[in-house]
C-alpha cells in the first residue's frame, strides 16, 4: 500500500509518504507479522513463532496502538508510552478456553510523530522491544537506529562474536525483551528532531535475515533513482522472498518533509532528552 498525508503541527507541517508491504513468506503457513502505517504511528509488530498465539498477539498489539490515537492526531511520548504498556496489559491477558494463562508475544518497533514537554517543536519518537528494527535512509545509505533485543547481539556486544557469525549463530532467533514477556513492557525510546527531510524504514527480522543492509539500501537508492518511491516496501519484501522468505516479512518506508522553526539539532536532541526524564538516556546508533 501507499499513502500521503499532511499533518498539521503546532509550529508547520508534516508532509507524509508511506509505503508498506507484508507476506507469509515461502515457508510459513500464517502470517504472525502485523504494523501500522498511518500518521503519528509507523509501526510494525513481529508475533512470536513457536508460542502460542503470535498472530493474535501482534494484531492486539498494533489494534491497542492503533484505537489509542485518531488519525492525524500529535501525542505526547507520554502517550505513546502508555499505549506500549496497555498493549502489554493485553498479551498479557490472553488465556485459553479454561481460563488458563497462554504464552504469547511480540516484537515492537516503530517511530510516532510527538511533540514533547517543554519542546517547542516536534520530534520522531523511535521505540523498540525486540528485534525487528528502525533504519533512517539518507537516500543512499541505511543507518540502523534499534538495538536489537536478542542474544546474539549481547553477544556480539561482548565482543563474542562478528555480526557476520551472528548472522548463522543457532541463537540467532532467541530475543531477550518482547512484549507480553512480563509486566514490564521495557522499550527502548530515542527522540529526533523532526527537521526538514527524513526517512526510515521499519521492518520485521524476514527482511534482515534475508538480505544485508547494503542491499537493501541498493534496492531503495534504485527506485528513489526511478522515482518509484511507492513501491519501495513492495521491491523489498519481494526480494527477500526471491533470497528464500523464510520468515514472514513487513517492511514500512516512511518518507517525511516537515517545515518547522530553525534549530540547532544537536542542542535540541540533548535538551528533549534532558526534559523527556522517563527516557533512556541513550542515542539511536550512527
């Protein structure tokens, strides 16, 4: 699918392009992914394979995130936060016919256009539990912003191991946060300024293990280049599945022009992370 959207802020606008694809793969029989695509959320949910339930655990989730916000609408983090912990609340609450308690869960991540306390202007929220991920995309070049959730990448954190050995580690699907995991839906939360051109791509681990970033940033840069930018979600979910599609795989592209006041970047990331006190205080990669 593809869709534009302008979104009015307390000081501009937002201008909105968003492209986004999911399929089953070639492998599995049900397809446990499930996201958003539409103004102030982008997100995208991976159910857990091997639990019960997970298709019904990542449609809870993006429908709890999706019915907290109207269309258009500019939350606080505060909100969005509380919408991460409600849809927790849900998994959480799953039980099977006899009232017993049923193991499911999901990955989380995505970015939602907020306007934080004390900020004067609006700013990407990026929040992440688990290990689907955030890129931002210049164009030419794919930066992941997530830290994945995931024993490899404690390990290779650790100096263990390479990202290339974790790439085939038979640990490599074993994720260490989830939602529905526990009480405490533990996100990780970054804030960036919303300033002029940006784009990321969110996505699930069925494009990431399929095919390494360079490519999927070849394969982005190609139809920018084209100007086919509303297929970009569409090219990349068909190529993972040409390199195999053994995992289910979403990929939303959000592509945003947003003209806001003057500001020094730099000084306003550090003062929304100062004034925002219940966010980590950490940085998305670089």
């Amino acid at each position: 699918m593809h869709s534009s959207a302008i979104v009015a802020l307390t000081a501009g606008e937002a201008r909105l392009s968003v492209s986004a694809a999911t399929d089953v793969g070639s492998v599995r029989a049900i397809n446990e992914d499930s996201y958003i695509a539409q103004p102030p959320l982008f997100v995208v949910a991976d159910g857990m394979g091997g639990h019960a339930h997970g298709d019904r655990a990542s449609q809870t989730v993006v429908s709890v995130l999706r019915d907290s916000f109207a269309a258009g609408s500019i939350p606080a983090p505060e909100q969005v936060l509380a919408a991460i912990r409600d849809a927790n609340d849900a998994v959480l609450g799953f039980s099977d016919e006899d009232g017993a308690r049923v193991l499911s869960g999901t990955t989380l991540v995505g970015i939602a256009l907020v306007e934080a306390r004390g900020a004067d202007y609006a700013h990407w929220m990026i929040f992440n539990i688990g290990d689907s991920r955030v890129y931002s995309w210049d164009g030419r070049h794919l930066i992941q912003l997530s830290v994945d959730h995931s024993a490899v990448q404690e390990l290779v954190d650790a100096g263990v191991l390479t990202s290339a050995e974790a790439l085939v580690h038979p640990d490599r699907n074993i994720i260490t946060r989830a939602i529905g995991a526990s009480e405490d839906a533990d996100a990780d939360v970054w804030l960036l300024p919303a300033i002029g051109a940006q784009s990321f791509l969110i996505c699930s681990d069925g494009l990431t293990k399929e095919l390494e970033d360079d490519a999927i940033a070849q394969i982005m840069t190609q139809h920018a280049a084209d100007g086919d930018r509303s297929s970009i979600a569409d090219a990349l979910v068909a190529a993972a599945l040409r390199s195999g599609g053994r995992d289910n795989v979403t990929v939303v592209v959000v592509e945003s022009s947003i003209d806001q006041p003057l500001i020094d970047e730099e000084e306003t990331s550090d003062r929304a992370l100062r004034t925002v006190e219940y966010l980590e205080d950490t940085r998305p990669r670089a």
